[in-house]
C-alpha cells in the first residue's frame, strides 16, 4: 500500500491531499489568490492531522512541477522537497499540463474528443500548453504559446477538441470553432493521485538536491504602479 502525499501550488488554486494507492483519501483546497506561502504547509498539517498520520508515515511526497506561477512552484517545490528531506522519503514530481488532461480522464461525463488541450493561463491572450491524445498521452512538448484564431486549427479540423483548464477559459472568445469544447478545471490532488502512484511504481524518484520546478519561462519582475510613499 502506497501513501503519497500531494501538493500543487502551480496555479491561483492550491491543493494539498493524501493518495492511497492512487487514490485520494483526504484533499484539502483553496481557492483564494496568492495564499500558497501562507496556507499550503498549514493545509498539509489539516491533511495529515485528518488521517492521523505524520509524514514520516507517507511513502513519498508528490509535488506539480509546472510549468505555472512562478512563485507558487517555488513554494511548492520548496515545501516538498523540505518535509522529504526531514522525513527521509522519496520526492515525485508531476507536470501540471499532465495533471489537467488527467482531470478530463477522471471526469465522469467524458467528451468524444479527439484531442486535450490543457491550457495554464500566462500573461495577457498567452498560455502554457502542448496537446494530448484522448488517453491522456502527450503529443507535442510543453511551450508557452500566444492564441489567435488560427489557433490549434490543424488539430480542429481533425476532430473536437476539449481545451482545459484556466486559461482555456480566457480563449474561449479567440477560439471560434464548432468543435471546441471548453471546460474550466485545475490541477487538483485528486487528479494526481494515479499520476503520482505510476510514478512511484516505477521508481521515477527526483534528487533531492538538484530538483527544480518546470518554469518553462524566466522570471520577468514587474514594477508596481502603486506608490509606496
């Protein structure tokens, strides 16, 4: 019996759980903007408090690796990558786009789509993304991509397609087409759960010491327009 503990911070909504052999027995989330410093080791605390367990009972820690807000993968991979360290368990580490088209797998009204989109939202019409097929297998490497109306056109033309996730929403008014289907969703323990339990059953552990999220870009610091005196 496998028990992962799970923790994503790679989008506005945090999620903290507890799998048992792939399947989520505890799941804690937040919803509320810019609260991953905050709530996220507080939530993970509730998770194992409810299952009266300590992390030194888990058999891994699972972390989204990105790409996503580059702030909240940083609080991520640092709360992982500590409490494995402290408890001398092994670090997992799951891609964000992965756990989106994991969602469409888990949903119980399944689309007939012939394409996955899942979509991070980035800034002003970009977003992260890469496509996968109706399995969950993905088809095309991670970028970050700027949406138009010709948009994924080739992939339209084949079939439907179900863009998901946070920034599918936002493409919803570029994206015109008859067969696109759009579905607002987020990485949730609950559907990195299966990912996370594969990834231990095949050893795919991460080094303690080098691993680093997925930010796909660099970081671009802005300037406030707020004055500060």
């Amino acid at each position: 019996m496998a028990r992962i503990l799970l923790i994503d911070t790679s989008t506005a909504v945090l999620s903290v759980g507890i799998s048992v052999d792939g399947t989520v027995v505890e799941e804690r989330i937040c919803t509320e903007a810019r609260q991953q410093a905050s709530l996220t080791a507080p939530l993970v605390k509730e998770v194992l408090d409810a299952q009266c367990m300590g992390v030194k009972d888990c058999d891994a820690v699972c972390v989204g690796s990105g790409p996503g807000s580059y702030t909240g993968l940083r609080v991520g991979v640092s709360t992982a990558k500590g409490l494995a360290f402290g408890a001398g368990k092994p670090l997992l580490a799951v891609g964000t786009l992965d756990i989106l088209a994991q969602s469409v797998l888990c949903h119980s009204e399944r689309s007939e789509e012939s394409y996955i989109v899942p979509m991070i939202d980035a800034r002003r019409m970009e977003v992260y993304t890469a496509v996968y097929s109706p399995a969950g297998e993905r088809l095309t490497p991670i970028e970050a991509k700027v949406i138009d109306g010709e948009s994924f056109a080739d992939y339209l033309s084949a079939g439907p397609v179900l863009f998901v996730g946070d920034g599918a929403l936002k493409c919803r008014e570029v994206i015109r087409h008859p067969k696109a289907e759009f579905r607002e969703a987020a990485p949730l323990a609950r559907f990195m759960a299966p990912l996370a339990q594969k990834a231990y059953a095949e050893g795919r552990f991460e080094n303690l010491a080098y691993f680093e999220p997925f930010y796909l870009k660099d970081f671009v610091a802005t300037v406030s327009r707020k004055a500060l005196w």
